[in-house]
C-alpha cells in the first residue's frame, strides 16, 4: 500500500512484487515456486521501538499510537505475529502450495481487502 512520505519504502515493495512474478515465470518449469509474503504491521523490535518514538512526535499514549496508528488500517485490529508469517512460508513449500506461484500473499489482517 503507497503510503505518504514513504516513496523509497514503498518503491522497493512494489518493487519486490515484479520481481516475484517475472522469478516466478523463469523458474515455473523447473518446478520452482517464487511467492511474496506481505505481512501488516508485525511487532517486531523496529516497530516496538517506533511506538514511543511516534507517541511523543503526535502527543498520544503508547496504547493510542498501537490502536490508533498501527493498527488502525488493520481490520482485526492485531499484529501479525511471526508464527502466522512462518506457517504460510511452510505451507508454501509443501505440495498442497506447489501451483502457487507469482502471487503476492497479503498476511495482513484485512489491510489490502479495504
């Protein structure tokens, strides 16, 4: 998703999804799958840092900023969590994802469905 003052970051998403369709097309007949995960807001450490950071910059709480900020753009309201981004990878790689390929994969909850 574009996102304003964002160009470079969103450029190299964007960018990240033409490369997975054309890698996708070299590589379909020698049975090689090329897929992008593309995951919504993940507490990781960057982002659990940017959460203080940006509660001072907009003078709201920590908890605003999650609700408010984060996930606001998130149906589900909740972070993707790691475990959620690793069974899809695994999925992929067994025979029941074997004709996907080319796809960009939104683990987002809800996010792109807007």
């Amino acid at each position: 998703m574009a996102s304003p003052f964002k160009s470079a970051y969103v450029a190299a998403k964007h960018g990240v999804a033409g490369l997975t369709k054309t890698v996708a097309l070299e590589a379909a007949e020698h049975r090689v799958t090329v897929n992008a995960i593309c995951p919504g807001y993940v507490l990781t450490p960057l982002v659990q840092n940017q959460i203080p950071e940006t509660a001072k910059a907009r003078v709201l709480t920590e908890e605003q900023v999650i609700k408010d900020v984060l996930l606001h753009a998130q149906p589900t309201r909740k972070f993707v969590t790691t475990e959620q981004i690793g069974s899809l990878a695994v999925f992929l790689c067994t025979g029941a994802g074997a004709s996907i390929t080319g796809a960009a994969l939104p683990i987002d909850g809800g996010w792109t469905a807007e």
